[in-house]
C-alpha cells in the first residue's frame, strides 16, 4: 500500500513538471515572437512625414517665439544671409533682386493649425540669397515642427497655390531693396587725365598734369593720357629715345600697380594717332583735318613742383596745419610719423596720410 502512494506521488510530481516546462516553453516562445514582431518594427522604414522632427537647434535668432501662431501671412526678404520680416503693406510686392519667404498660417475646424512654406525667387537675384532663402525655409519648417514641404517658387513661373495667398496679384519691382551679404568689387572711376613728361635725371621723371587738349601736345614731348583702361603713350617727332623707353616701363607700372594689369597699353607715334586718340584729346574732326602739333612751351622755363607738406594737429577748438620743413627733392617716409595725420598739396593732386 505505501509502495503504490509513493508510486502515484511519484507520477504527479513529473506530471507537474512538464506540465511547468510546457508553460514556461510557450511564454518564451511567446517572448520571442513579441520580440521578433517588435524587431520587424523598429526595422520598418518611417515614412519622411513620420521622421521629420524638429532638430534641437535654436532659430530664435531668426524667427520670433509667436510666429506660425496667428492665422494670417508672413513674409521674409532674405537681408545679409538672414531673413528679415517686412511690413503688411509690402506684401506682394516682389523686388526681382531679391529673395523671400512666405509663410500663411491657417487655423482648421479642429482647432490644429496648418502651414504653407514658400521662398520666391527673384529672377536676377544674386546667389547668397537663393541659397539662404532655402535654407531658412527649412529652418522654419524645422522651428514649426510643420511636415508640409517648403515649396520653390520663381519669378514669372508662380503656382497656382502660390498666386491664391495674393488675391489682388503680385507686383514685380525693377532692382532689389536689400543688398547682397557677399562683398562686392566695384570697378573703380578713373578720371582721363594727360600728363607731359619731363626727365629729371637718368634715374627719375616728372609726371606734370596738362589738360586733356589736343593743344597741350608738343613735339619734344611723349605725353601719358590716362583713359581709365586705357592707356595712350604718345611720342613726340623731337623726343628722346631714352624717354620712349621710361615712358613705356612707366606704364606698365601703372598698369600693374593700380589697374591690376587690366589696362590696355596704346603706343602711339606723332603722325600716325588713331581715331579713339584724338577722340579722347576732344577732337572730333574728321581725321583728314588733323590739328597742327608745334612747341609752344620753354623747356627752360620748366621747374619741378616741390609738394607742401602740413602736419594736422589738434589746436584750442580748431585745426592747427603746421607745415613740414624739408630740403627741396628730400622729401622721404622719414618726415611722415605714424603717430599723426599729413596733407602733401602736390599741386594737382591732394593727399592725406
């Protein structure tokens, strides 16, 4: 009787046993499927509205706390690469040099606001504000948490969708109100200038300014007109040959140092001037009539100018312009001190140190 309980006892111990070996195999099993399910999940792609998140970044260098929170239009010029807001009464007046970006907040039945992003094209504007429009177009996306697109726009080919947040129209404006964040290189104006030249000595000579007249012309002369990118040397019948050759190394110079070789050297001989010469010495003459060239200043008579040098100096509620001592032709960098501020009257020209 003992052995059949001890038996029986045994049978339902081993019962249990796998009974709980079934029960913990079907919860891992279930586990792993739950896991798996989950895994087949996460490696599911995100549709691009469901993966756009607004970056940790800070606009608010940009864009103010309350925008996209009002229903109405906003709008942007892009101003040295930052977007700028412009006033109402701006609005949809277009400058075809510039750039913007229009925002237009709607409030839905549900409550939910709504966004539409756009950066309109001007059709010459220059490249720093195409590329920033688009840039903060997306910033603004970014700075709404908006999953609508930021949608291009350009001068004369506007979507309909762009066209109905304007609906008296849209007015394109010759030129751009704001300026480009590049730095630009203006071309600087020259002023046409003749100069005679005279050989001080072997190693110098002396640029003095005549007026741009075919009558300042002198055989025994080679004058230097200046016409901005265009530079004439004209060499007299009676000059010297070795002032060909410094008049020509003196023109290169200038072309070199202050037109950054962009200048055009026109070597010219008295006889044998072209029609823009004469055009720039104001004759407008046919060139069968060519003027008659003769001496008509004493070489003797001529003196090197020795510039006046002032120092500016502060006086008691005036300026005080004591002027430099120095020995005629000794004129260095040694009289200039980089503590004060120099006028040299060159009697042509004027400058300040």
């Amino acid at each position: 009787m003992r052995l059949v309980r001890r038996a029986k006892e045994t049978s339902e111990s081993d019962s249990s046993k796998v009974l709980k070996g079934m029960t913990d195999l079907a919860k891992e099993k279930d586990r792993l499927k739950s896991g798996q399910d989950l895994n087949d999940i996460n490696l599911k792609p995100k549709r691009w509205d469901e993966a756009l998140e607004k970056p940790p970044l800070d606009y608010s260098d940009f864009f103010d706390d309350d925008i996209g929170h009002i229903p109405g239009l906003t709008i942007w010029e892009i101003e040295n690469f930052v977007p700028n807001r412009i006033e109402d009464a701006l609005h949809g007046k277009f400058y075809e040099g510039d750039c913007y970006i229009i925002l237009k907040t709607t409030l839905e039945d549900n409550q939910n606001l709504n966004w539409q992003i756009f950066y309109w094209i001007g059709s010459v504007a220059s490249l720093d504000k195409k590329a920033c429009s688009a840039i903060h177009a997306v910033n603004l996306r970014n700075f709404l948490g908006a999953h609508c697109r930021s949608v291009r726009e350009e001068q004369g080919e506007e979507s309909d969708s762009f066209m109905e947040l304007f609906p008296e129209g849209i007015i394109y404006i010759e030129g751009g109100r704001t300026t480009s964040g590049f730095f630009t290189v203006e071309e600087i104006d020259v002023a046409n200038r003749m100069f005679r030249l005279h050989e001080l000595s072997s190693k110098q000579i002396l640029m003095e300014s005549v007026a741009l007249h075919y009558s300042s012309l002198d055989p025994r002369f080679i004058f230097l007109v200046d016409a901005g990118y265009k530079i004439y040397i004209w060499n007299g019948k009676k000059s010297k040959n070795t002032m060909k050759q410094k008049a020509r190394l003196l023109a290169e110079k200038i072309n070199k140092e202050e037109r950054k070789s962009k200048s055009e050297l026109i070597f010219c001989n008295q006889g044998s001037e072209t029609e823009d010469f004469w055009h720039e010495l104001n004759f407008c003459d046919p060139l069968e009539s060519l003027p008659e060239i003769v001496e008509h200043i004493n070489v003797e008579d001529f003196k090197p100018f020795d510039a006046i040098v002032y120092r500016v100096g502060l006086g008691m509620g005036y300026l005080e312009l004591p002027q430099v001592d120095y020995k005629p032709k000794t004129l260095t960098r040694k009289h200039f001190e980089t503590k004060n501020v120099y006028i040299m009257d060159c009697s042509t020209e004027v400058y300040v140190w």
